[in-house]
C-alpha cells in the first residue's frame, strides 16, 4: 500500500462559505471520512486551511504576506493509503465537495527510509 495526500483547493475566487453552508456540508465530510477509515484508507484526517498566513522564501528567508495566488487556494489536505494512484483517484472522487468547483489534488507521497 502506498501513501498519498489529498489537496484541497477552490478557486481563488470563490466567496468563503457562509455558516449554514458549513453546517449543511460537515455530516458529508464526516460521512466521508468515517466510511474511508472504516476501509482502511484514511491515516490523517489532515484538516481545513485558512485562506491567509505568511510565505518564507529565499536565501535571504524573507517573510512576506500570503499566500497569494491567481488560480486557486489551498483549503485543506488529508492523508489516504491506497493500492495505487488509480485506487487514490477514485477515493478521491468520493469528495463531497466536488460538486461546489472543489478540486482534489492527489500527490503519491515519496517514502523515505531514514
């Protein structure tokens, strides 16, 4: 079994969602996540991202606002074991907010052996 992490990402245009919006979407989520551990699938949860913070960067580490960017917006993340890349996309397909223009990356994690 293989690694993978699932990136959550929405336009950056998107309005931020209003309260009852978040209620009426959490059951989903938690749906989601209880029915990919009960598979065997689910290994951190991970969890939501606010839409700011700060980048460091450079020799220099300069700390500058951020981030901003003109595509889309890291919303959350969630670490998923799966057979491989096809098996990680088609859990991945589960997303409840795949319907709302969310978007989930999935990146194969790299397993060091330290």
């Amino acid at each position: 079994m293989a690694r993978f992490m699932f990136v959550f990402r929405l336009p950056h245009d998107q309005p931020p969602r209003s309260p009852a919006q978040l209620q009426d979407t959490l059951p989903k989520w938690q749906a989601w996540f209880k029915e990919l551990a009960e598979q065997g699938h689910l290994k951190d949860p991970g969890n939501p991202l606010e839409r700011g913070g700060k980048v460091v960067r450079g020799s220099g580490k300069g700390v500058t606002d951020g981030p901003y960017v003109e595509k889309d917006l890291v919303m959350g993340y969630m670490l998923v074991e799966a057979r491989d890349l096809d098996e990680a996309c088609e859990i991945a397909s589960g997303c409840p907010r795949l319907a709302t223009q969310m978007v989930v990356e999935v990146r194969p994690i790299i397993a060091f052996n330290p």
